[in-house]
C-alpha cells in the first residue's frame, strides 16, 4: 500500500501538482495524499501492534510457578512446580490474548487453575505436562477457539466443568494417555475411563452422526455444549442421566433419538422428553419445523428448552404446563407471538432473553414476573396478568421496540432496571397500586410522555429511576413519595417543570442535574435534606423557594449563589425565602407559591413586594376538575390574586373528584334526559333531509 502511495505521489509530481487546474488531477491529488495517509497510518499501527511491550512479560502464577511470555515466538511458557493460581477470571497473560499463539505447560506443574487461559483466541497449540499434571481447573481453556486438539496425560484424575467449552474453531480431538486410570477417549471423544460417562465431545469434531456408545450412564453437562457440526444423536437404552444443558448451544442440532428400551428418556419428533412425556427436555437448535405444538401431557419445560431455535415461528403449549425454567425460549429467531397458559404459575427467569418475539400474552396466574424475562428481545406487544404483583429486575432491559405498556393494577412494585433502554417506550400506565419503583427502572427512557403523572401510594423512587428520559417535560409526584433517590431525573434535559409534594423529606444527591430546561422549583416545607448537586447543572432555573424545614444542605447544589441584594447568602440564610434569577445570581424577592396538591406543576408569581399579581393558569389532575385557588391547605377562604405580598406566601389548589356515570344494565335502558333526546331529534332530522333530498333527484 506504501509502494502504491509512493507511486501516485511521483506521477503528481510529474504533473505539477502546484498548477493542476483541471478536477480529474486534483481528484488523483485527493487520492494520493489519502493513500498516504493511510500508508503511514498502517505503519504506524504495525509498530503499535507490539501494544505488549507495555505489559508486564513475566510473574507469578502459582507458590512455585512462574510464567513469562516471549514477544518473538508469541510462546507463554510455565515454570516450575505446584499447582497453578485459580483464577477469577482471567489469567495475568491475558493482554496477549489475541496475539499470543502457543502454550507450553512444563513437566512440575500438578494444576491448570480456574480460567487460567480462558478467552485466549489467538492459540492454537497448547502443551500440558504428561506426568506432572494432575487436574484441570473450571472453564481452563474456554473458548481457545483455534486449538486443534488437546493431549490429557496419565495422571490427570479431574477436569473441572467448562474446561473446553467454546473452543468452537478447530477442536476436533482430545486425546488421553492409555495408562491414564480415570480418563479415556475414542476417536478423540472424552469419556471417564469405566466409559460410562460421556464428559466431552470436541466441539469441532467434524461429525455429523454421532451414536453413543452402549453402556454409557451418564452424559455430562459439557458434552455436546457449543457443538458447532454435530446434527443427530442417538441415545442408548444405558443413559439413565442427562445434565443439564448437555446439548446447549448445539447450533446445528437437528435432532435426538432414544432407543425405545431406555427407561428414564424418550423422544418425539426430534425433541427430548422424559419417560412418561411430562417433561420436554430439549428442542434441539436447528430442528427445521415452523411449528410446534407441545404435547398435552408435558407439565415441565426445562431450562434451555427452545433455546436458539432458529426455525419455530410459533409453540403451542397446553393448557396443563405449570412450570417453565429459566431461558427457556432465549434467543428463539423466528418466533413471532406466544401465550404462556393460566397453570404456568412458575417461570424463571429470561425466558424470551434475546429472542426475537413481538408477542407476548402472559395468562399465567402468576405474581412476579421475573428478571429479565424479556430482556433484550424484540418485544412490541405484551400482556401481563392482573394477578402480578413485581415486576422483576432487568425485566424488559433495553426492549428498544417496545411502544406502549399497561401495567396491571396489581403491580406493587417495579425491579431495577425493569424498563431501562426502551428508548420507543412512549405510553406506560401507572397503576395505583405501585409503591416502589426501583433503580434505573426507566432510565434512558428517550420517548417516555411530555408529561408524566406518578400515582398517589408510590412512596419510593430509586437511585436513577428516570435519569436520561430526554422527552419528558413535566413530572408530577404523589403526596405519598417521601424520597427522590439520588440521579432520579438527572440528565432529563427537556424537564422544564415537577410538582414536588407535601410529604417529602430528602431530595437525593445529583436528584435534578443537568435538567437544563427546568424553569423553577418549589421545594415543599417538610423537606429536611437536599444533598450534593441535586439541581447542579439547572442552568434556566429562574424560580426557587427554599423551605424553613431543611437541616442538611449537600454541596454544589445550585448553578449560582444565592444573594439579598450584593450580599451573598449562606444556604441557612435562604430557609423561608423565594428567589429569582437576575444577572447571574439568585435574588432575593417576594413570591406567590402555588401549591396544585398533587396537580401538575404551575409557575410561581415573584417579584418586587406590592407590584401586580396576574391570576396563574389553572393546573390539571386525572380524574379531578380545579376548583379554584385558595389561602388555606383546607380551602375555605379563597385567594384573591391582586398584589405580591412580602416575603413568600402559599397558595393551595382545590380539586373537585369528577362523577363518572357507572355502567348501565343492558336489561334496563338508561334515561339519559335531553341530551339523548336531542341526539334523537338530530338523526330523525338528517334522515328526512335525505328523505327529501332523494325525491328532488330527476
């Protein structure tokens, strides 16, 4: 590429570059000082490859262990004797993960720790000890993906879970000592050394077919994990035990089979049941069917049931399924609705995690909905029972097109996270019965209403609950909330107004940060605690009132000071008093607060003491029609707006509950007086207006 570069610079040259007029040899001009640029980049990042140089090339790894790495061969080499560090998660050696390419494990070492070289994709050849070593730690060489085959020596007497999974490339065989006493393997398939557990088969193992052998009991859970060839299993009438997720992420699984003389399993259509068809075990990946209809016998779908599936478009489950395990339909690619019938009053959790399905309708009786039940997926309609009571965690995490969603009035509770990220989620209905709504519940919620009314009986809003809801213009809160966890509504940047009410008590750290459309705000008497930063960043805020009842004030709570004339106030200086922002600072003035009692928010009257006050707009509550404004919090004496007293004065809304006329008996017809009447007269009306319209027609 440099060489290419170099040449269209000499052919520029040769045309005089400086007195190139026409746009042909300025476009070839464009080009060359481009590939150049791109030449110099890629040597550049060729000398930066050698990131590693900055990393440490030695250590550690075990009480007598050592490891080094060398930068020329791209070798990791262990030294030593013992056993190896069990790792957390990642080995010291992983900043060489992509660029180291061998693995030697010297005689001396008796232990591969846990994930001692997990995640390491750049291997592809790996050494271990033939006599020294002794055991395989958990998820040891997970997802090496390049590694051809794996060579166990004679005293190897435990691998741990995990040890090779995910080496999806190229691991076709794995290979054991013949004197080795506990571990055999035939045709590079690892088995226990009796042969009656199937422990591994290698997850590049090009084979299509594969029969387990008879006389093996048990097939572990590692077995067929993130196979990527295997498409048809047979399974003997000697398997009497199936782990768990022994065939998961088998992606071109197509099909199992039983032998009929096994007496724990059976299979159907592919599928893997137990004995009596009670229990659907396992559908395997890429079974072609469209459609499936579960068997009505089957009370059980087991974890991982439909995972991945790529090819169902619809399940039908009976009537008689009562428990559904967890990922049970993660990651499904073509399924489009589903209904989770009335007994499946026990699901876990992220059932449709990933998956693409639209459709939803949850008939079970259940009271929580689990965590992350829909995570991720491609949710747009669902349906909750009204027998719910929480909504869990991570519930509906970013379900970005998801549009609308009613919550049952049973809902008293909604997880962390339940509904972050659903950034087309533009209707929620709020029941009445929710009290909690937890951390992050709604954050970055970018479509959530201009306005957003909280229901009397929620008394706590989490840390972040609606931080980052960009479209959100007016907030109203209960009288009940006597909490606004810390970044509730920070970075809500189109807020301009909240109703904060009687009742409350702390407003949280960064509560309103950089909510720089928030026009004013009235903080309640009752409130004892404003904590750091809780409107920093409010930058139009123009209106304040701050209330006699606070005892701790954060630091860096406002954008400006605060000042009576050329005096700059303490915070305790402020209690009792109204500001307005005037050339860069809070002063001091007289106002009218408006208190709406749980209505929507309404701007409060300042200015100097004794100059004109204009009657405010009138403020709006569901299921309420405003009944005037009043002196007092039990509205007998009325408020005359006329002249802005000293000082700051409140002033309390009036609400009137709306009558709504209840249904009427179909067997029984409603009086409905004159306006039915008239509503009568007018179709009697139109009716002989076409009368008479018709018969003037020739």
């Amino acid at each position: 590429m440099l060489l290419y570069a170099c040449l269209l610079f000499v052919y520029m040259n040769r045309c005089n570059i400086d007195s190139i007029r026409s746009s042909r040899r300025r476009e070839l001009a464009a080009i060359a000082v481009a590939f150049a640029m791109l030449a110099v980049g890629c040597l550049v990042l060729t000398d930066c490859s050698d990131f590693s140089s900055a990393e440490p090339t030695g250590g550690s790894c075990g009480d007598s262990l050592t490891w080094s790495y060398n930068e020329g061969s791209k070798t990791l080499t262990i030294s030593g004797t013992g056993a190896m560090t069990d790792y957390a998660d990642y080995g010291p050696w992983h900043s060489y993960a992509n660029v180291m390419t061998v693995i030697i494990i010297e005689e001396g070492c008796t232990h591969v720790g846990n994930n001692a070289f997990r995640g390491l994709g750049g291997v592809n050849s790996v050494t271990l000890p033939a006599t020294s070593l002794q055991s395989i730690g958990d998820n040891a060489f997970l997802a090496c993906y390049l590694v051809p085959s794996f060579s166990i020596g004679k005293n190897v007497s435990s691998i741990g879970s995990g040890s090779f999974n995910g080496c999806t490339e190229h691991l076709n065989a794995i290979t054991v000592d013949p004197d080795n006493t506990h571990y055999c393997d035939v045709d590079g398939v690892l088995f226990t050394k009796d042969m009656k557990t199937l422990v591994k088969f290698p997850d590049g193992k090009y084979q299509e077919n594969y029969d387990i052998p008879a006389g093996v009991v048990t097939v572990s859970s590692d077995a067929f994990q993130d196979n990527q060839h295997i498409q048809n299993i047979s399974i003997p009438a000697s398997v009497t035990a199936i782990q768990p997720n022994a065939f998961y992420h088998s992606t071109r699984l197509s099909n199992l089979t039983v032998d009929a003389g096994n007496a724990v399993y059976a299979s159907q259509d592919g599928a893997l049941f137990n004995k009596s068809l009670t229990e659907l075990i396992v559908y395997p990946m890429s079974n072609s069917r469209t459609s499936y209809t579960v068997p009505d016998s089957v009370t059980t779908l087991s974890a991982n049931a439909f995972y991945a599936n790529f090819y169902l478009q619809s399940i039908n489950l009976p009537a008689n399924l009562q428990h559904i395990g967890g990922h049970a339909f993660e990651l499904t690619q073509g399924l489009n609705s589903i209904t989770l019938p009335e007994k499946a009053n026990d699901l876990g959790e992220a059932l449709f995690l990933n998956s693409w399905v639209t459709s939803v309708t949850v008939e079970a009786k259940v009271e929580a909905l689990p965590a992350s039940t829909f995570a991720y997926s491609g949710i747009t309609d669902v349906r909750l029972p009204n027998t719910l009571k929480s909504i869990g965690d991570s519930a509906f995490l970013k379900c970005t097109e998801l549009c609308a969603v009613t919550i049952p009035n049973s809902v008293t509770s909604i997880g962390n996270a339940a509904f972050s990220q659903c950034t087309s989620l533009s209707t929620v209905h709020f029941p009445s019965s929710l009290k909690t709504i937890g951390q992050d519940a709604f954050s970055g919620c970018t479509a959530l209403p201009h306005d957003v009314a909280l229901p009397e009986g929620l008394t706590t809003i989490g840390q972040s609950a609606f931080s980052g809801c960009t479209n959100t213009k007016f907030v109203t809160l209960p009288t009940t909330v006597k909490t606004i966890g810390d970044s509730a509504f920070a970075g809500c940047s189109s807020l301009q107004a909240i109703s904060l009410p009687e009742g409350l008590t702390t407003i949280g750290a960064h509560a309103f940060q950089n909510c720089g459309l928030m026009s004013y705000v009235v903080i309640p008497e009752g409130v004892t605690q404003i904590l750091d930063g809780a409107f920093d960043g409010c930058t139009v805020l123009s209106d304040i009132y701050i209330p006699t009842t606070v005892t701790t004030f954060g630091t860096a709570l406002f954008s400006h000071g605060f000042y009576d004339g050329e005096t700059e106030l303490t915070m305790e200086q402020t209690l009792g008093k109204t500001f307005s922002y005037r050339y860069a600072k809070y002063q001091l003035m007289s106002g009218i607060l408006l208190d709406s009692m749980g209505g929507s928010p309404v701007w409060p009257i300042t200015g100097d003491a004794g100059s004109a006050a204009n009657t405010p707009d009138s403020p709006s509550k569901a299921g309420c029609r405003f009944a005037g404004w009043f002196a007092d919090k039990e509205c007998t004496t009325p408020y005359v707006f006329d002249k802005i007293p000293a000082g700051s004065t409140f002033v309390y809304a009036k609400w009137d509950e709306i009558s709504i006329r209840p249904p009427v008996n179909d067997d029984s017809p409603a009086n409905y007086g004159i306006p039915m009447a008239i509503l009568g007269a007018a179709i009697v009306g139109l009716a002989l207006f076409s009368i008479a319209a018709s018969l003037r027609r020739p």
